[in-house]
C-alpha cells in the first residue's frame, strides 16, 4: 500500500516538476509559445493565404460564400463615399465600351442599308428576287449565295455520342435553323453512315466530313467526344476545314473534363461562343464590275424624292419667311393685320383697312409678290389722326366749289344750305367738334345760291317746254353748276339752237351741247332746197312755192339732181327741176376756151416792148406791137369770162445797168407805165392792168424792155367754195 | 437547361411516331407517317422545377427480320418501347427489342402498350403476365389517339433520365 502511495506521489511530483518546467520554458499558458507565434504569425498566414482560401473554396465553395458580401458592401461604401473617384476610375471604360457599341451598331446599320440599296432597288436585285423566289428559297438567302465566294452561316458544336447541341453560332439570327434537331439528326446520319458503310473489323469507324446540297455544304469535323460542324454556303476553301479541326482541337483540350461528364447541360459550354465566332468566316466575290454598277433606280427615286421633298420644304419655309415678314412688317396708318401665316400654297393675311388709307398690296408688295397672297381684307374705320389728311382730301374733292388747301386743311368758299349741311356733316365725321366749328366758320353759308338754284331749275323747265322745232330733239336740260346744261340733236338745215331758246331769254345762263343727226321733216324743205340751190348762183329758188328756176350746164344739172335726190324727206325732184333749162355749151366749147386762153397766155408772156437807153418814151417801132398785145388782152378777158376766170396782167419794166438804182427803179417803172398808158388807150381796162419797176433785171442785158406777166387770183368758182 | 436523349424503339405500326407527335404537337394524325431510318423530334418539361429537353429519337420500326442501328442507343439516358396492344407480337418483338438493347446499353427501359383506346387482342394478357415485366422500369398504358397517359408516361420517362 504504501509503496503504491510512495509511487503516486512521486508521479505527482513529476508531474508538478513537468508543469513548473513547461511554465518556465513555455510560460503562463504557453504565454511565451503564443507570443513568438503572434509575433510571426502574420509572415506565417500571408505565406499560406492564397492557398488556404484556394483548398477551402475547392473543398466546400465557403470562401466565396464568405467574401462576396464582404466585396460587396465594400464597392458599396466605396461607391457612396468616393462616387466622382468612381465615376473617373471608370469613364475611360465606360466611354470606350459605349464608343464601340455605338460606332459597330452604326457600322452595322450602314453596311445594312448599303447592301438594301445595292441589291433591293437595282435591276440586279429585282431580278435576284425573281430567282430567289423561282428557286424556293428566301431572298437574303439567295444574295448571299450570288455575293459570297463562301459564307460560314453556323456553327455547331455538337455532342458526339448524345448528339447533343452543345453550343452553336450563328450569323444572320433571323435564318436560325433549330440546331437541337440538326445536330441530332446530324448525329443519327452520321451514325446511319457508320453503320450502313460499316468497314471490317478492327478497323476505324467510318464518318461523314462533309454534306453537299446544292445550297449549303456541311463541313463536319470529329473530335472524339465532339463534333464541330459549319453550314457554309458556297464554295469554302481548304483553309476553314484546317481552321474548324484547329478550333474542335482547342475545345477538347479546354473542356476536356466537361466532355467527358457531360450529362445533358449545355451551360458549361457556354464560353466556347469566342471561339466558335471564329469560325464565321466569309470572303465577298471581288466584282468590280458590277461594285461600279450603281443604283440608278434607287439613287433616281431618291434623287426625285430628295428634290420634291426639298422644292416642298423649301417653298414652305419661303412661305413661312413671308409669313414672318409681313408679321414684321409696319403697317401704315389705317392698316390693322390681324393674321399672317401660311395655308396651303399660299400666305393668308387677314388685315382691317380704312377705305382711306393706302392699299393693301403697295403695303406688302415691299416683302412679297401679291401673287403668292391671299388677301382677305374687312373695312374699318380707323381713329389713326395721320389719315386726316386723306379723309378731308376725300370730302375736298366731293365739295369742288370750295377751295381746300391740303397743308392747313382749311375750305374757303360758300355753299348752299343743302350742300352746306351735307359737308357739315361729313367734316364731323372726320375731326372732332372743336375742329369743325374752326373749318365751319371759314365756309360761308350762300343763301343766294339757294335762289339761283330754284331760278336755274325754272329756266330748265322753261327749255323743257319750249315748242318744237322741226330738226330740233331736246335730249335734257339740266341745273348744272351755275346754269342750265341743254343737249339737243339737230339736223343741219334746221334754226340753230340758240336761236331755239332765244325766246326763253338768260341764254348766257344756258350750255348747250349739240350733236348732229338727220331728221325727215317736209318743214325742213325750204331751208335745205335753199342751201342746195345755193351752190348754183346760176339757179334761182324761191322758198315760198318751192320753185326753182334759172339755166345750168348739162354737167351740174345732173349734179344739183343727184343732191336733191338725196334729200330725206320724200318730193317730186322732177317737179322741183321743171323750171330749170339746160345749157347748150358743151364741156369740150369750155376746155377749147381754155386751152385757147392757156395759148393766149403764155404768148403776153413772151412779148417784149424794147426801149431806147435811159428813156422813158415808148419808141414808135412799138406801136405795133401794143396794138397786137391789146388784141391778145381783149381775148384773154373773153375766154376768162367764159371760163369764170379772172386775171390780172402785170407790166414789169426794165433798165440797163447805168445809173443809180433808184433811178433805174424810176426810169423802169415809168417805161411800164408807158406801155400802160399805150394799152389803156388801145381799149383795154386799166382794172386789169398792174405795173412795177424792177429796175436792173438783168446786168447782160444791154437793151432796157417791158415784160409781161398774168396772173390768176383764184377764179369765182373757186372762191364760192371756199366761201 | 438539361437536355436528355430517349430513344423510342419497337415494331412497325405500334404507334411510335404517333406518340411523339401527340406528346410534342398534342395532336393526332390517323394518316401513319412512316419513320425512315430515325425520326427525332424534341420537347420541354419541367421535372422538379427543373428544365429538361427530351430529344425523342424515333427509331424505324423493328421486326424479326431488320434489327435497329445500335449506334442510336448511344448517349441516350432512356429507351422507351412501344407495343401494340392489340396485337400481342408486338409484344414479343419488345421483349426481343429490350434483350437487344440491353446488351447494348444499360439504361432504363420503359415498356408502353399504346393503343389504349382499343381493345386488347385476347391474348394480351397471357403475354404480358409471364413475368417478363422486371425487365422494364415502369410499363404504362397510352393512346396516342386520345392522348391518354402519354404526358404522364414522358414526364416518369424524363424523371428517369434526369436520376440516371
């Protein structure tokens, strides 16, 4: 017993002794231990960190468990405390992200809109629809068979033993064929190959590479857990099946370990779109030719388009500038605009006018053609005192009798209580009562005129009344102004029509307007008889019995029948003529008389009667030739007789060149009066004769001579018609 | 998305291609549309609040003298085959389609006999009770012609393929 207490207590005091020592080398607590590991720890854990955190996120996935809401809040506080420091760490890479999405969206667009116009609206395009159409396929379809040397249109990645879809791309997303069912059915064909086409033992399986239609070509590449097939239309170079075999290699040696578990979830093969995009590959035909080619009829109708909508909108925007003008503009005294804007193909404007203010259209014509403006105009009457002056202007010119003078704006002049009234009241209308009692008291009040006016309205009545005249119509008689204005017709051989109104007396006060006319009244005969007979002086009339006597030429007979046959009013123009005898000169006895006088004429006209020099005596060798002239001048006075003619002889004597002028002019005259007097004696009437000295006719002359002219002042006959 | 491959097989004119398209379309056709080779079609379910895509290989019809491409059973999580119940030697070719499948594949075998909405050929039911049923997972009932038990038979079918 007590060597088993004495071995228990030795044990214990071991124990003591252990503990005393572990207190001292590791202290209180392993004090000393913790200490030296405190003051490495922190080398120890970030020697581990990494992976530690990496072991447990492999074993149970915790980590990120653990430190997602730790980033989380972290980004938070961040974000809420140092938001412009956020907003600079990350503008660079929000600002190129939103440059490239916009810039490739817009490129996008483009290059779309440039293959619609290059092959929509071109012959090309509408012959491709045609034949897309016959073919049976779609029309995007067919262009890219007819643009692309070879076009990658999808690529799928598929599962080589379910078949299944594991991930696919796709270029035109609107032409997405269902890649779950091709890649199956893919797979079954593939596997129908195999089977159907199946080798001999031992060796490798058969597989499909590559499936033709006349559209597309499948381009199939095996992996040994995948498939990488592209549907390409057109013919693809040998290049895209090395590119499709680099691409499938990748995938396996990636997601190697996916493949092989792959149990139905496509989602882990999510990441392989990078690299399946790739493989989209295209070449466009090089066909310069027809790049040239442009679309006329597109850029036609767009060209039209484009010069109609601008024609439009440049006509609209012309029409809104005039709008805007006319807005703009100032509009003159009188002129109110109510509205200016465009309708239709014109600019409508509303305005009141003034009927005294200045026109609408001189108004606007400054900013527009009228042309282009539908006016619509509304009377008003403006208080603007600027139009004054046209108002009074407008009352001055209805009130002639009265002087206005524009600048004052001052009427002087009297009126009668009518007018006097009327213009009192016209001026009221224009100015205000103080202005009208001004201008009122300048015009005077004529009560004189009141008289008159009743006087010249009597005098009227009294023309109105006057008895008829034959060949005198009374149109009107009429107060105008300060007398009576009558307007009568009147046939020409009717009393003149101041001697008509003579009876009434005041003809002074009486204007008559006559205009001519013909009347048929038998009481005209006698006057016009009268003045037809007139004209033959041969003839005599007697107005009473209307009986016409006396003898006449057979050439005016006929003439004065032919005249009276003219007459209107109806008479017997042989009972007129019965009286009347016919001459029995013939024309030719008148012509012979005148030629014989024309003969006559001209010899007095070449007769000389010579004179001695400076004497003014007629020499007796002359005498002879007096006696011969006067037998010539008693012819010439006979035939003029009967050819109502009447002449003068004109004796011009002559002198030589000696001697003064005056006594040259002397000396000839009295060598003319010689021969006068020597022609005088010889019978012949001095009423005939005339005489002049011309003095020195002629310097080569040396002989001095008389000369004779005749002369014919204008014949009776004549001389009666232009009476 | 889960995606499972199912394979239909079974005699000529049991009604295969008339179930999947009544369970893919919902519709019927009595026009028979014969299957070239495979046919495969897909469709959508939603098992356990999970997506699953069944991709149907409809498998030409198999008799005594043509057996089926082996190749169409691979990567398939479950194999559906379809007798006619009324005619009982569609039965036995199933029996002999289900051998040879299992010496291909071990998946799930599922055993239908369509044509519910007809009667059963007298000796159905001797057939089908010699024990021969532990070979399938589940035996359903369908009428491709009503509709009948066939969704419910795809969704148990699909419920499979998901556990596999």
């Amino acid at each position: 017993m007590s060597s088993n207490r004495d071995s228990q207590a030795s044990q214990f005091d071991e124990n003591q002794q252990m503990e005393q020592l572990r207190s001292l080398v590791l202290g209180e607590d392993c004090q000393i231990v913790r200490d030296v590991v405190e003051e490495s720890a922190r080398d120890l854990v970030t020697n581990v960190l990494t992976e530690a955190l990496h072991d447990r996120q492999k074993n149970d996935g915790s980590v990120t468990a653990v430190i997602a809401p730790l980033v989380e809040q972290s980004v938070e506080s961040s974000v809420v405390a140092r938001k412009d420091q956020f907003v600079s760490y990350l503008y660079p890479l929000v600002g190129s992200l939103v440059r490239k999405s916009v810039s490739s969206f817009l490129a996008e667009i483009i290059e779309q809109t440039n293959e619609l116009l290059e092959s929509s609206l071109t012959y090309k395009g509408l012959k491709w629809r045609f034949e897309a159409r016959r073919a049976g396929i779609s029309y995007s379809q067919y262009v890219v068979q007819k643009t692309f040397v070879f076009r990658v249109e999808q690529v799928l990645l598929i599962h080589k033993e379910t078949g299944m879809l594991l991930k696919t791309v796709i270029r035109d997303k609107t032409q997405a064929t269902d890649g779950d069912m091709v890649s199956a059915m893919l797979t079954a064909i593939n596997d129908f190959v195999a089977d159907s086409f199946s080798p001999q033992e031992n060796e490798l399986e058969q597989s499909l590479d590559e499936i033709k239609t006349d559209d597309f070509i499948l381009l199939i590449k095996q992996g040994p857990k995948a498939m990488l097939v592209a549907a390409i239309t057109g013919n693809p170079p040998a290049g895209i099946a090395d590119k499709l075999q680099l691409t499938l290699e990748s995938i396996h040696q990636i997601y190697n370990d996916e493949l092989n578990d792959y149990d139905g979830d496509s989602s882990e093969f999510e990441n392989t779109e990078q690299q399946l995009n790739e493989c989209l590959l295209a070449q466009q035909k090089e066909n310069k030719a027809e790049k040239k080619k442009l679309p006329w009829l597109a850029i036609g109708l767009l060209l039209l388009g484009f010069v109609g909508l601008v024609t439009y909108f440049s006509k609209g925007w012309e029409r809104e500038g005039i709008a805007n003008d006319i807005r703009t503009l100032n509009a003159p005294p009188g002129i109110v605009l109510l509205s200016s804007k465009t309708c239709g193909d014109k600019v409508c404007v509303e305005v009141l006018r003034d009927p005294v203010a200045q026109d609408v259209s001189t108004w606007i014509s400054s900013v527009s053609d009228m042309d282009d403006i539908l006016l619509t105009e509304r009377s008003y009457r403006s208080l603007d005192e600027r139009l004054q002056p046209q108002r009074l202007k407008k009352v001055a010119n209805t009130f002639a009798e009265l002087q206005f003078d524009p600048e004052s704006g001052v009427f002087l002049g009297s009126l009668s209580r009518e007018r006097y009234d009327q213009f009192q009241s016209m001026i009221s209308v224009i100015l205000e009562s103080k202005s009208v009692q001004v201008i009122m008291d300048a015009v005077k009040l004529d009560e004189h005129n009141v008289s008159n006016t009743i006087a010249l309205n009597k005098l009227a009545n009294k023309v109105r009344l006057l008895p008829d005249v034959p060949g005198i119509v009374l149109l009107s008689a009429d107060v105008c102004a300060e007398s009576v204005c009558v307007e009568v017709l009147r046939d020409p051989d009717a009393q003149k029509a101041s001697t008509w109104i003579r009876d009434i007396g005041s003809e002074k006060r009486i204007k008559i307007r006559e205009r001519h006319f013909q009347a048929v009244d038998e009481r005209l005969l006698p006057s016009r008889l009268a003045r037809i007979v007139k004209m033959y002086p041969e003839l005599v009339f007697d107005s009473d019995s209307l009986h016409i006597t006396g003898s006449i030429s057979v050439a005016r007979f006929q003439e004065l029948r032919t005249q009276l046959l003219g007459i209107p009013e109806s008479i017997s123009v042989d009972f007129l003529l019965n009286d009347v005898s016919v001459e029995s000169q013939s024309l030719s006895e008148r012509m012979s008389d005148e030629l014989q006088l024309e003969q006559y004429i001209y010899d007095i006209k070449a007769t000389k009667i010579r004179f001695d020099v400076n004497e003014n005596q007629l020499p007796d060798i002359e005498i002879e030739n007096i006696k011969r002239l006067g037998i010539k001048l008693d012819e010439i006075q006979r035939l003029a007789k009967n050819v109502k003619q009447t002449l003068f002889v004109i004796i011009m004597g002559t002198s030589t060149s000696g001697g003064t002028e005056a006594y040259n002019n002397k000396l000839s005259l009295d060598r003319a009066n010689a021969v006068m007097k020597a022609l005088i004696d010889a019978g012949i009437p001095s009423s005939i004769l005339r005489t002049t000295g011309l003095g020195v006719f002629d310097r080569n002359i040396d002989t001095p001579k008389v000369i004779f002219d005749v002369v014919r002042p204008l014949s009776e006959e004549n001389r009666e018609v232009q009476d | 998305m889960i995606q499972k491959k199912i394979c239909m097989l079974g005699a000529s004119a049991v009604g295969k291609t008339s179930l999947v398209k009544q369970f893919v379309e919902g519709i019927f056709s009595d026009k028979y549309l014969t299957s070239i080779g495979v046919k495969i079609d897909k469709k959508k379910l939603e098992v356990d609040e999970t997506t699953v895509q069944l991709m149907l290989w409809d498998i030409e019809g198999v008799d005594r003298y043509a057996g089926f491409n082996p190749k169409y059973l691979r990567g398939a999580a479950a194999a559906i085959i379809v007798v006619d119940q009324t005619r009982t030697q569609s039965f036995l070719e199933g029996i002999e389609i289900c051998r040879l499948v299992k010496l291909e594949k071990e998946i799930p075998i599922f055993l239908v006999a369509n044509k519910s909405d007809l009667p059963k050929s007298e000796s159905w039911d001797s057939a089908a009770d010699c024990g021969v049923t532990s070979l399938f997972e589940l035996s359903f009932s369908t009428s491709a012609k009503t509709g009948e038990g066939v969704e419910d038979m795809f969704l148990n079918v699909a419920k499979a393929a998901l556990n596999k």
